[in-house]
C-alpha cells in the first residue's frame, strides 16, 4: 500500500478537519439573531407551529430552510444530505452495503421517475430471485413506487442483511406483474472494472472513485491482466464523476515513480496536495480515455498523469469540476457539504477552467444522446417530424390540446453479470478503437518526448 504520496492529502484533510471545528466554535447563534433576516426566519418558524390551520413537521420545514439557504449561495457543489441520504453514502463509501445485487437506473431519463433495473449481479439475492434486467419496480414492500426516484427506490430496498424485502415488478412483455421475496445480503461495490482488449492490451475502467476500495480494486485488476499477458493498458475514466481524493491520488501514482499529482488553492494560498513516490507498478505504455463526464478526482487523475508525459489522454474536453468540498456532519445526522478548495494540475492550471483537454479529440459516440422536445400550436393528429442536422430522428402526433412532446435516448449500457468484468465494443467505440491505435502504432509509448 502506497504512503508516501498521502501524507500531504491527510495533512490537507486534517487541516479542513481544524479549520472547520474552529468555524463551529464561533457563536453563531447570537450572530445569526443578530441579523433582522435571522430573527424573520424563527419569527417563522413560531407563526407555523402556532398559526398554521394544520400541524408542521418541524424536521421537514427546517430542511427546507438549510437547503434554501445553501441554494441561495448559487453553487451547485454547495449542498445539505438529508440523514437518510448521508448514512447510504457513508455505507456507499466504505466499499460495501446490505442489499439484493442489482443496478439500479432511472425508467424516464427525462423526469428521473419511475426505477428499473439495468443489472444484475450473478449470484446475488436479486439473481437467485430471478430478477431480470429491464424489469420495472412497482412495489416495495407494499409501497407504490412507480413515480419514484431511483434514490427514494434504493433506500426502501437496502437493509439488513439477512432481512427480506418483497418487490413488484413490471416485466417487459409479461401480461401481469412479477413479485419476489428477495433476502438482503452483503454486496461489495465493485467500481473497477477490466478485461483483455485485441489480444494483449490491459482495459481498466474506474467508474467512480467513491469507495475505499477503489485502489485495491485497480491493483487485483492490473495483476490479473499481466498475468493474462497484457502488455500496455487502457485506462478508461470515461463518466467517472469522481469521488475520494486519496482514492484519485492512489491511482494515479500506481502508474507514476515521480513527479507531482495534484496542488491545493485554497482562499489565494497554493501547495503541493501530493506527490509520486518511487513505487509505481506500472511502466508499460498507457492510453487514458475521458469524455465531457469525466469530473473531479478523474480529472486530478487524467491531469497528473498527462501533465507527467506519463500516458496519452484520449477523448473529449472533461467536465471541469475542479473544486472540492469539506464536509461538516450535522447534529440530525445530515452532513453539509461547502466549496472550500479548487484543485490544480501538476502544472498549477485550474481544472475548472477548461477541465482535461485531451492530446487526441475523438467524440464518444457511446453516450446516450438525449433529445427532447415540446411544442404547441398544430391541430388534432397532426404528425410533427423531428429533424437533427436534417436527419430524421422520430415523430410525434399533436395532441386535443394542440400540443405534442418528443422525447429520444439512446441505449442503455451494456453490463456483464460478473462484478469486475467488462464489456467492450472496440468495433463501435471510437474513443478505444483510437486508444488501440495509439498503442499500436508507438504514439503512446512516445509521450514522454512531446
């Protein structure tokens, strides 16, 4: 396990960690009545639970005041978690949860409603239940759950391990509904996943640096793949939307033996947040993909490692989350998350100006293009045809109120049943086919000369 190039990460967690604790110990309360806004919000607060014709819920109306106060800052990064929320993701963070084994997918991509499932996971409960992709939820224990969200859906469906959980389906193609009484167990987060590409390159894809695993999932993965006769590696970030930072670092410096990863501004003051030691693992050739939803700690990872001549970047743009957050517990429970930091390159360039510009731009056709479109003023029945770059895409029919909407997504991802396997499609996927190609042809074994 990798040290050296934390400690600088950990002294930067332990000093948000002090800084925070000594903003907490400040009166604010007194600060916060001080202010005529402040005394008009309790004056609220004491009008509803006294005035109001019916009983408020006091957790639900306070909640909605953190949350209003954090939006009125107009930072997207900026945001409070509910208990419920924070005690999944803390589960979701230490690499493990209590489960049935399936993925988990918004049904209407354009509404985030209704919840179906996109995998699931061989010889898990949901498996050996004979939950099926693509089945639709219903029900959850008794709960009409077809207009939830994918988040509301996972809450209900988490729990003990060992407890059951008894879930209605709507099964594509099937007349009636399908119900299974699934018992939890203990799933592990797999977020990497790896295979052999064209014979003997190395493919890796890190889906998200969100679990404490994340590294030790990479080094099996890169074992495995030398011992099955890899020779150079594709590291693939595409739609990683980041995560833990030491996660990001403890990657990028299994494939680095020097040279800086990542620096740290915070309010005008710039440091080195971490460097490579000498103990990379890796020195084969090595392509790195990314595309406009490569965010956050991929980028840190993409950056350190191009910015070091150490791998080719292949892709498009990423998305530019170049700051992070300290995160403050709360005492219901809930967390509040704040900007704090930006994060730069080992060349001190901002991430959030710009993002990861790959050296090789190829767009990722792989991405589910979402169309959507509304309209109003044509009669009854009236066929409207929706054109993109004059190729027609689809049509819809004008509604009694003279109205019609038009909504297109591409395909869903196609996932392997075993945790840790990948599936790729070097025949359809530009952005790898062109990884392939760099490896082939020496462009990215010659990185270090550019």
């Amino acid at each position: 396990m990798k040290r050296i190039a934390l400690v600088a990460a950990v002294l930067g967690v332990l000093l948000t960690s002090v800084v925070v604790q000594a903003q907490l110990s400040r009166d604010f309360a007194n600060e916060f009545l001080a202010q005529p806004a402040g005394r008009a919000l309790v004056q609220t607060f004491g009008a509803l639970k006294t005035g109001y014709l019916d009983d408020v819920d006091d957790d639900a109306i306070i909640r909605g005041a953190i949350t209003g106060m954090l939006e009125a800052v107009g930072d997207p990064y900026t945001y409070y978690l509910e208990p419920r929320t924070a005690a999944r993701e803390a589960q979701d963070r230490s690499g493990s949860f209590e489960g049935i084994g399936a993925v988990l997918t918004p049904f209407n991509r354009q509404t985030g409603k209704g919840v179906e499932i996109l995998n699931v996971y061989r010889d898990g409960p949901a498996f050996g239940a004979g939950v099926q992709r693509g089945d639709i939820f219903m029900e959850v224990d008794g709960v009409d759950v077809s207009d939830f969200t994918t988040t509301e859906v996972v809450d209900l469906v988490r729990g003990p391990g060992g407890t059951t959980v008894e879930i209605t389906f709507q099964r594509p193609g099937a007349s009636e509904l399908v119900s299974f009484a699934i018992v939890r167990a203990t799933i592990e987060i797999v977020d990497v996943t790896a295979g052999i590409v064209d014979g003997d390159i190395g493919y890796v894809a890190i889906s998200s640096f969100g679990n404490q695993r994340v590294y030790d999932q990479l080094t099996e993965a890169i074992a495995r793949l030398q011992l099955d006769g890899a020779r150079s590696f594709v590291l693939d970030l595409r739609n990683n939307p980041g995560g833990l930072l030491t996660q990001g670092i403890l990657v990028a410096d299994e494939f680095l033996e020097a040279g800086d990863i990542v620096f740290q501004r915070a309010r005008g003051v710039t440091q080195r947040l971490a460097s490579a030691d000498a103990l990379g693992l890796v020195d084969a050739p090595l392509v790195v993909l990314v595309n406009r939803n490569s965010a956050s700690a991929s980028e840190i990872v993409a950056g350190a490692l191009q910015e070091n001549d150490r791998a080719l970047v292949v892709g498009e743009n990423t998305f530019g989350k170049g700051v992070a957050q300290s995160v403050v517990s709360l005492s219901d429970g809930g967390q509040l998350a704040y900007t704090s930091f930006e994060w730069l390159t080992p060349d001190r360039r901002s991430i959030t100006e710009g993002g990861i510009v790959p050296d090789v731009v190829v767009t990722d056709a792989l991405l589910a293009q979402t169309i959507s479109v509304e309209g109003r003023g044509g009669e009854l029945g009236q066929v409207v045809t929706i054109l993109v770059d004059g190729v027609e895409v689809g049509s819809t029919t004008v509604d009694e109120e003279g109205e019609f909407t038009f909504v297109t997504v591409g395909p869903r991802p196609v996932l392997s049943e075993v945790q840790g396997e990948a599936m790729v499609d070097l025949t359809n996927d530009a952005v790898l086919a062109a990884a392939v190609a760099a490896l082939r042809d020496g462009t990215a074994a010659a990185v270090g000369a550019r």
